[in-house]
C-alpha cells in the first residue's frame, strides 16, 4: 500500500511538471554554490571557534570580512573550473572531481594567504582550521546538492506516465554505454532499469547502481512485475547472438525489442565512449532476425572493375536496381545510365541521386529493354564499359498469366541487351537471375532460366573467337526483404490495416536476403567473374513464412492470433513450397569470397539455343499462350508446371 501511494503521489501533478521542467541558469547553480559556499563557512567557524576556544581579538579581520574574502576567492576558483557550467540532474563524476578542486583550490589559497600575513604582520585573517574544515564541509554540501538534484529527477522521471521502463540487454561496455546515454539524455522516453546477462555467471551484482538479471523464464515474470515492456539490445550485442533464437523469450511474451541504429563507432575492447554516436532508440528490424552472418565483399576489387568506367543499370529505379546505383557510385565511375521504362520513378530517383551525390554524373534514358532499336541508341550513344541486367518482369502469379509478356520482358529484352553489349564492346555484363530458375515451376522462373542459357551460350561461343570479348556473368539469389512487391511491404500494409495476415501455406519457406547484401555480392560476382559463370549466393538459413509473419506482428507490438489474425489462402499458381538455389545435377566451385559460389550447370550450344529463343520470341507475339509455355518446356526440361493451367503440358 505504502508503495502505491508513493507511485501515485509521484505522478501527480505536483511533481509530474519536474521531470519536464527546463534547466536552472548558469548563474542560477553559480548563486547556489556561493550560498551553500557561505553555509560551510559558517559552519566551520562555528565547529573551529567551538573545538579551539579562540578569541575573536587573534584575528584582524572580522567574520563578515571573512566570508567576502573566502567567496570572492571561491567565486574564482568556480570561474577557473566551470563548476556551474553543468547541468545539476546530469552531474557526472567529472562534475564531482571539478567541484573539489575548485573547494580544495580555495582551502589552499585561504591557507597560504593567511601564512603570509602572519609571518609579514604577526596576525591571522582567519582561523587556519577553519580552512581545513570549509574544505571538508563545503564539498559534501555541493556533493550531496548534485547528488539530490539527480536523485530526484530520475525518480520523478522514472515515475512519469510518459516514460517507458527498459532493461539493457548485454552488460559489456556497449550496454554500460547505451544505460549512460539513457540516464544522461533528457528528451528520451526510455529509462534503465536494470542489465540482463546471458552468460553463465549466476552472481548477482550491479552496474551503475542497477541490478543485473540474468536471462532465464524466470526474468519475464520479474520484468512484468515491475512493468517492464521494452529491452534494448546494443547493435554490438546484436552480432554476438542469434537474434531469432534468443530474442524470441521476449517477442513470444509481447516485451519490445529496440536498438540504436546510429551506434557506429567502437574500439576493440568494446564501444569508443568518446566517439560512440547513440541517435534514436528504434525498434529492431525483421532483418535483424534474419540468421545470416555480416557479409563482407572485396571494395577493391569492384573499385578497379568499376573506377572511371561508364556503368548502365537496367531496372535502375527499382529496388535492385536503384541499390545498385547508390552502392556503384562508392567506386567512382565516370557515369552511370540509368536505363528504366517507369517514368516517375526515374524521375524520383535522380533528384534522390543528385541532392545525395551532386559530384557523380547521372545520366537518364527512358527506355524499354523490349524495344531492340530503342536498346541500340543508348548503347551507341552512351557507350557503357560495365552493364548491370536488372530490369525484369517477377512476379510470379502475374507471369503465370502472362507468358508471352515474361518472354518479351525477360527472355527477349535479356537477348537485346547482350547482343547490343557484344556490338558495341561492352567489358562486363552481369545479370540478375533467380532462385526460382532453378527446376522452375512457374512462368517466371523458367523465362529466367533461358535468359541464363542465352548470355552463357553467348559468351562460350564468344569466348573460341576471342578471348577478350565480353564477359557475360550471372547471379543467383532468392527473395529480396523489403523490395517492390515483396511479403514484408505486403505484411506490413495487412499489420497497419488490422490484419488480417495472408500466408499462402502454413509449410512454405523461402531463402532471404537484404538488399544491400544482394547488391553487394551482385557487385562482387561482377568482379570476380571471367565469364560464363552463375555465380549463385550463400542465402543463410530458409525462413518459414508463417514464422515471419508473426515475428512482424509482434515486432508491431501485437500478439500473433490474438491482436492479429493470421490466415492461409492457399498456394498461388507456379508458387511451390520452397525455392532451391541449385539443381540437383549441378555442383558449385568456392570463390575468394565464401558468401560466393559458381554453379557448375549445363551447357548448350549457342546456334542452337539462338535458333530456340527466336522461335519463342516470334511465338510469343502470336497470342499463344500454351504455344509458347509448350516450347519453354522443350528448352528447358526441367521446367514442370505447378498449381497451374499448364500442368497438363507435362502430361
């Protein structure tokens, strides 16, 4: 009962207005040393004059004559050490040592000064006690003003209604770190309350005066006891554990994950406190839960592919696409084309580019990859050293639909690039591809698949003619977090409406990827390879995607089938369960980046696959759809239909 009206009377009105209340002038806490400064004179006099029984006549100066000069030297001393400079509810231990040196400063200078009258004329301004005793009082007494002041602002903040009690996950320095800069920073929502400590050590023991718990079942229960809802885990602390396996304790409980994005700079020990920059506490990022290992790409090699070169980028104002942009201009080409058919994104994206990059020089082309003579122009006109093949149709329902508009987009555009990129001497071409090439099972996927056969074929043929001709290279990787069209927007908007979730089947999984980790690699393959490579990526663990979407849910702050309805809807046509990055006939060589591997796959002769894929472009423009779905299958036998209309082509 005691500590409910203790809480309630906290957040009252009468001192809920403290924890908002601006801070006390400069000269306001310099008027309050000097006061407090004349209190621990008196005091002393009092206690000196007390313990020694001296008489008033061994002094020349009397007492109020005492107190201006001991203020007057002490207002020096404040002056000379900034003591007033801080602000009293953030006082820190360096506040502190500045306080005693400007007290014991005053001490020394009261002490000599008096030994030197007295020796010159035989008399004592003060008593030399007193001194020593003023030293002693008047640091407690601007100690314990600092300390009261603290105490009570964090108390009433801790209170407030708007303040949100946290636990710091991690008790190294990152941790200590981010307790600091919560304790310090006076708009923040959040204050610590205690450290969670997930090694073995079952000694309980503090840091900063806070208790450190250690992470078992039974830290929920004494969380919810003291209305604790949120942890903060350092970004540090972030790569020491496996987040999707021990954060889950919290999500599973409804308890908030947050981190500090901005936390960027740190020593080998730990975190550089001097120049650690701790921005905003945001909540951690479904990325984050991703069990995937920091991925790390050779910039110098890219840099000597890339570096004052003309690099075109199809596609370039979509998600990949517009990564890869940002991420080609860290290298210093001479310019880069962006080759895009969407108007308005085109446009965006160059103000984008322009105001981030004003030095790189961007040059747009509205065009199609669908349009051969369109596709000519800018390759004559630009004359690009390095092309960059992003530009596709992929979205797998649609495509399901739309056979021969896949073939127009992905087979034919795929061929115009790499035919216009061998006539007009084109150093690298990398294309973009799929996980969903492999053993296709819908439209999409298999347009991809002729599209890697074409510039592979190309370049074998290429390569027996000359050996300096172009270098056609292709990457493989799975789905994209975050990118136009993908589950994570899709989830997000259903989250925001209120649910309910749509997953097409409790069991489907998918490998995924960031997208700047797939540029990156994207980047790097294009580097590394010497042609006629698929270079496919390490993808991490596959991802069941009801799993995610529960983790979305309750990073929102929601409760999975509770706040949030999950529903499943049945697998779309093409859509298989889960999504391979190899055949099973093929086998992969390591690179000098282990994320990187080249898949050995088939090959084909190029008059013969030249002579397939102009058939299918022509039967593409007949309006036939099972026509053209018939000869993919011829082209690519692996290729067998799923959930679709065109099953009975397999039979």
């Amino acid at each position: 009962m005691g500590s409910y009206k203790k809480t309630t009377l906290l957040q009252s009105d009468i001192f809920s207005h403290l924890s908002s209340m601006g801070y006390l002038p400069r000269w306001g806490v310099l008027l309050m040393d000097l006061f407090l400064s004349a209190i621990a004179f008196a005091m002393s006099y009092l206690i000196g004059m007390g313990i020694f029984k001296y008489g008033s006549n061994q002094m020349v100066m009397p007492i109020w004559g005492q107190l201006l000069l001991l203020s007057g030297v002490q207002l020096v001393f404040f002056w000379i050490f900034h003591t007033y400079s801080g602000i009293l509810r953030y006082s820190t231990f360096i506040d502190t040592i500045k306080v005693l040196l400007a007290v014991v400063s005053t001490g020394l200078v009261l002490l000599v000064s008096n030994l030197i009258v007295m020796l010159t004329w035989h008399y004592n301004i003060f008593l030399n006690t007193v001194a020593v005793i003023y030293i002693f009082i008047a640091f407690m007494l601007l100690f314990c003003l600092r300390v009261f002041v603290k105490t009570l602002f964090e108390t009433v903040q801790l209170h407030a209604s708007n303040i949100k009690k946290v636990l710091i996950y991690g008790t190294k320095s990152a941790g200590i770190a981010i307790a600091k800069m919560l304790r310090s920073s006076g708009d923040s929502m959040y204050r610590p309350v205690g450290f969670i400590d997930d090694s073995k050590n079952r000694q309980t023991y503090h840091l900063l005066g806070l208790k450190v718990y250690t992470l078992n079942e039974d830290l929920i229960r004494r969380m919810k006891a003291m209305n604790v809802r949120n942890v903060i885990v350092s970004p540090i602390k972030m790569r020491e554990i496996n987040p999707s396996t021990d954060l889950a304790i919290f999500m599973e409980n409804n308890i908030h994950v947050l981190t500090t994005p901005y936390f960027t700079e740190y020593d080998q020990e730990g975190i550089d406190l001097q120049n650690a920059r701790i921005g905003r506490i945001d909540s951690i990022q479904i990325e984050d839960l991703l069990e995937r290992a920091t991925i790390d790409i050779d910039t110098e090699n890219a840099r000597m592919t890339l570096q004052d070169n003309v690099v075109l980028v199809t596609g370039a104002a979509g998600s990949i696409g517009s990564e890869l942009v940002k991420q080609i201009v860290q290298y210093q080409p001479k310019a880069i084309v962006l080759f895009e058919q969407a108007e308005s994104p085109l446009h965006d994206l160059l103000l984008e580019l322009k105001r981030q990059y004003p030095q790189q020089r961007f040059i747009p082309c509205i065009a199609d990859v669908r349009n051969r003579t369109r596709v000519e122009e800018v390759f004559n006109e630009m004359r690009p050293d390095i092309v960059y093949h992003a530009a596709a149709y992929k979205h797998v329902p649609l495509m399901e639909s739309h056979p021969n508009e896949s073939i127009q987009a992905n087979v034919m555009g795929t061929k115009n690039l790499a035919d216009m990129a061998v006539k007009y001497e084109v150093k690298r071409f990398v294309m973009i591809s799929t996980d969903k090439a492999v053993n296709p099972t819908n439209i999409m996927g298999a347009s991809k698949r002729i599209a890697e056969i074409y510039v592979q074929s190309l370049f074998k043929q290429l390569e027996k003619q000359n050996p300096d001709c172009t270098r056609f290279i292709t990457t493989r990787f799975g789905n994209v977090l975050g990118s136009n069209g993908s589950v994570i927007p899709y989830f997000k908007k259903q989250i925001l409406a209120g649910g309910p979730v749509t997953v097409t089947h409790p069991d489907i999984i998918r490998y995924f990827m960031t997208i700047p980790e797939a540029c990156s690699l994207v980047i790097e393959a294009g580097a590394l390879g010497n042609g006629g490579e698929i270079f496919v990526f390490d993808m991490g663990k596959p991802v069941k995607i009801v799993d995610l979407a529960k983790n979305m849910i309750r990073l929102a702050g929601f409760v999975p089938n509770k706040d949030i309805q999950i529903e499943f809807t049945g697998l779309r046509p093409g859509e298989k369960l889960y999504e391979e990055l190899l055949n099973q006939k093929e086998k992969t060589l390591p690179t000098k980046n282990k994320k990187i591997m080249i898949a050995k796959v088939r090959e084909f002769p190029f008059e013969q696959v030249s002579e397939d894929v102009e058939e299918l472009i022509k039967i593409s423009y007949q309006s036939k759809p099972f026509s053209t779905v018939q000869l993919m299958k011829q082209l690519v036998p692996e290729f067998i239909s799923r959930n679709s209309i065109y099953e009975q082509l397999d039979k």
